[in-house]
C-alpha cells in the first residue's frame, strides 16, 4: 500500500442523510486500523445513542431498542478521535462520513485537526471506470472480498479495509510511487492543528450481527 501509512477505515450508520443543526445523527460507527500491507491491526465499533429516533430501521436494522443503553457521541469520542488518530481516514463515500464525524466532533468540542482522507469509491472509478456500480457490494462482489453484513457499520469498514488494499494493489506499481494526488487523497481543513486531549473511555456497545 502507501509507504508505511496506516489506515483508519470508517463505516457509519446514521439516521438520514441530513447532518445539517443536528437534525440526522450517526447511530454505529465502525472502524479498522490498517497497516501499509492492508495487516488489520484493531478494530472499534459501538453503537450511538442519538436521542432521537433511529431513522431507516429497514436499511441499518438498528431500532430505538438498540439503542437505548448505547453510549452518546461525546461518551465516545475519545475512543474514535484514538482510532483515527495519525491514519489516513478512509471511507466508500468518504464525504458523506465527514458530514457527519466533522459536526459531532465539534459539538463535543473535540474537533479534528487536519487529516488525509481518501475515498474508495472516487478510487475505483480510476481503478475500474467500465464497472456500473460504484456501490460497496457490487465492488466486493467484483474484487472477490466476502462483503459481511451490508449496512452494519464494522463489517462495511472491514469489506471497504479490503477493497483498499485490492484498489491500491491495481495501479500496477508500488503505491508508495504513486502521488497522493492521483489516489483522490486531499486533506479536510480544520480549525485546529493537532489533536484535542481527550481519554478513551474504553467503551464498545456492539450489536450482536458484527460480534
């Protein structure tokens, strides 16, 4: 993969699709640690407690029951701001995950600071432009990866994990080689330049679907 890079891939559920004043929330997040040879190194997922109702139940198939005893955010963001910390963030749709992550960590008043982030659907249409779909399971069904769970958020960061190392691993020469320019990698602007002080809680409230 890229140098001696590690990788945060993030996965999040939410209850919609609009961030904006708080109105839609992240219900699970989901993310694998990677290293530069695509080697899981960790992994968190929890649920969230959005204080709201839980949205789409149909798609995520997580209900306010689910819910109920989960964590906050703020509960937990020392755990993520950990799991991303000094990793390049990756997502399929990274843009639609830093709607979301960006606000919840500034209402907790822990915001990120300047990260690398890079988007595996942006890469695959480089990597395979001929491919209909740009959707997570069309493209794990096309790369041979076991897709898990589809909508659950550890299994779609762990498909996605995957589907990097088979994205970066196509460009036919060692990505180390390769600007991270022409990957689609940019950096998302922050108000601050390093990272808040903030303690893990050491908090996991899973689902049983994603173990």
């Amino acid at each position: 993969m890229y140098r001696d890079t590690e990788y945060a891939v993030i996965d999040l559920e939410t209850t919609g699709f609009s961030p904006e004043k708080g109105q839609d929330r992240i219900i699970e997040v989901g993310i694998v640690r990677v290293d530069c040879h695509g080697n899981r190194l960790r992994e968190y997922c929890t649920l969230i407690n959005p204080h709201r109702d839980t949205g789409p139940t149909h798609i995520h198939g997580i209900t306010a029951t689910d819910v109920a005893d989960a964590p906050t955010f703020q509960d937990v963001v020392g755990d993520i701001h950990h799991a991303l910390r000094g990793a390049v963030l990756v997502a399929h749709n990274v843009s639609f995950e830093l709607r979301f992550l960006c606000p919840e960590c500034n209402q907790c008043g822990k915001p990120l600071p300047e990260i690398r982030a890079l988007c595996t659907l942006a890469l695959s249409k480089q990597v395979v432009p001929a491919l209909s779909s740009g959707k997570l399971g069309d493209l794990c069904k096309h790369f041979g990866i076991q897709p898990g769970m589809a909508h659950t958020a550890l299994d779609d960061a762990r498909a996605t994990a995957t589907l990097l190392t088979r994205l970066l691993g196509s460009f036919g020469a060692p990505a180390s080689k390769v600007p991270w320019e022409k990957l689609g990698a940019k950096l998302v602007p922050s108000s601050v330049s390093s990272w808040p002080n903030v303690i893990p809680s050491g908090t996991e409230y899973r689902r049983r679907a994603t173990g």
